[in-house]
C-alpha cells in the first residue's frame, strides 16, 4: 500500500502468544514488538502502532505508539526488556522466536525490534475486526492513513476503545528522545529499557566514570530528577555502573559540569570506606561521540548543586 503524506498509523502482525502474556500483566510502560527476521521500521515517533492477531483471530486486539526500533541479539533484547518482549524467560523468548522463524536460533541470533511505549490490550469483546481491505498475503505489516478511508475507520475504533487513556496530541515540537527525529504524533512516555537502551548505546555499553562494560551491571542513571521533568532524555542520562549509580542517585557522587566526577567527603564520613571511588576523583568521564546526547550543562549544574553533599 503506497504511503500517505499525513498522518499514518501501522498495522503490525503478531501471534496470539506474544498478545496474550503481556495482556495478562498490568502497567506495562513499554512492549517489544519483535520480527524474528531482524527488520525495522520507520515511523514517527508517537505514531499509533495497532496489534493484528494472525489467523485464525484475524483482529485488531491492541496499540502502542511508535518510539524507536533497533536490531539487537535475542540476549540483549532480553536484557533491555525482559518479560516486555512477550515471554517469562529468555528460552522461551527464544523458542517463540525459533517457533516463527522456523530455523535454528540462539542467544546471538539478531531480531528487529520495534519499542512501542503506552501499549493498550483490548479485552476479547472489544477486539476490531481486521478490514475487508486487508491483503491477506500481508506477512509483517502495513500502514494507512488515519485520516481517510480504512485508516480513519480503524483509527475511529480504536479511539473508541481507548476513551480517557488516548495519550494527548502533542500541539508542540518535542525535542527528541535520543538527539534528532520529528516532533511526536501523540505525547510518548518512554520506558525505562528505553531509556537505558539509548544511553548505553550513546556510551558504547560503558561505564562513563570506570569504563566497565559488563551489560548487567551498566545502569542509565538519570542525571536531574525524573520526578521533576517526567520524560526520559539521554542527555539527561549517563551510564553507571551499578553501585556508582546508588552512590549518584544519594548524592556521595556527582558529575561537575565540567564533566568530572567528583566524590563527597561525607562518604568516608558515612561508611569509613570508600577507597575505591577516591581514586576516581577528579577524573574526566567518557562522553559520547555525538555531542547531542552528551550530559547537558543545566542538568548536571542541578545535580551538582541541589543533590551533591558538599
């Protein structure tokens, strides 16, 4: 179907399984709607992104709005987002994979995955009817315009289903989740594997003050509060390792914004240690390569003097 110049929404193909175990769990902020091929798409952030269920339900079951999509190995997809990719472990995350790819898999094979943040399970009852329009031949997807024909007609459904919880218009230009990308269909609220992902990723999967990469314990610190700003940012982000990161978020540590990491004194006053981390101030951290996602000024300056223990 040839692309619109409006607004669009997607239509993506998906099997009951992945539905049903993440319908069942509640207050999912975010959901991976993984290809077991390794293919992406392109779409604007917040773009409404509606679940069709393979044959033989032939419906439309749920949305979530578009936020980034990305190739990554099974074991790092499982590692950013766990049970929000539609199973309990990773060897079921794997055999769901390998069920749909038909062929060997393992941790290392590499699926595209499509991050939809908001994500809506429609009871039974109010599932929608895949349209007469639809190709049946159509094996991952496809988009329609929501402002005319099936789109619209779908869209109207699917708005219908939502009620309250449709997420707002987004009336303004957004600044963008990791640096560039347009303004925001619909106002997103990114989740924390989200969140994480993009940071490591701007870090190289490093620690910024040691330099650790071991992925389980590389942790995307937010910098200023996100209490206070409610939306995650990367350049409000920085990657930790993990205890560095408690030691952040309590203030013993911070990051001048200068960028250097200094330690309180009031860490060996608390704990009579810390050794370890002494050795490390002063020292310039990592920073990205690309100069948008680096820590910016104004956040580091609030940590700095609003949560540092001087």
């Amino acid at each position: 179907m040839p692309r619109s110049s409006g607004r669009e929404l997607y239509i993506g193909v998906t099997y009951y399984g992945w539905f049903d175990f993440l319908a069942a769990r509640s207050n999912l902020d975010e959901v991976n709607f993984w290809r077991p091929g390794g293919s992406v798409l392109r779409a604007s952030q917040g773009a409404p992104f509606l679940f069709k269920l393979k044959a033989p339900h032939n419906s439309i079951a749920g949305v979530g709005f578009f936020e980034y999509s990305d190739r990554m190995p099974i074991a790092d997809a499982w590692e950013f987002y766990g049970e929000k990719n539609g199973a309990a472990n990773i060897s079921a995350l794997i055999e769901s994979i390998r069920h749909n790819r038909d062929a060997p898999i393992d941790r290392d094979h590499v699926i595209g995955c499509l991050i939809l943040s908001q994500p809506t399970f429609f009871p039974r009852e109010r599932w929608i009817p895949q349209p007469p329009e639809w190709n049946a031949s159509t094996q991952q997807g496809a988009y329609f315009d929501m402002d005319s024909g099936v789109g619209a007609r779908l869209w109207s459904q699917v708005e219908a289903n939502l009620g309250a919880a449709l997420p707002p218009l987004a009336v303004s230009p957004l600044e963008p989740f990791g640096g560039r990308g347009k303004a925001a269909l619909y106002l997103p609220r990114q989740g924390q594997g989200t969140f994480r992902r993009l940071v490591l990723s701007a870090y190289e999967n490093r620690c910024a003050i040691t330099g650790e990469r071991t992925l389980p314990v590389v942790e995307a610190a937010h910098i200023a509060e996100f209490s206070r700003h409610q939306r995650h940012e990367v350049a409000n982000g920085v990657a930790l390792r993990a205890d560095i990161h408690k030691l952040f978020d309590r203030g013993y540590v911070s990051i001048r914004p200068d960028y250097r990491f200094v330690v309180s004194k009031t860490l060996a006053d608390d704990f009579n240690n810390g050794k370890v981390y002494y050795e490390l101030d002063g020292q310039a951290i990592r920073l990205p390569a690309d100069s948008l996602l680096r820590p910016k000024v104004e956040y580091l300056e609030e940590h700095y003097e609003t949560r540092f223990r001087k």
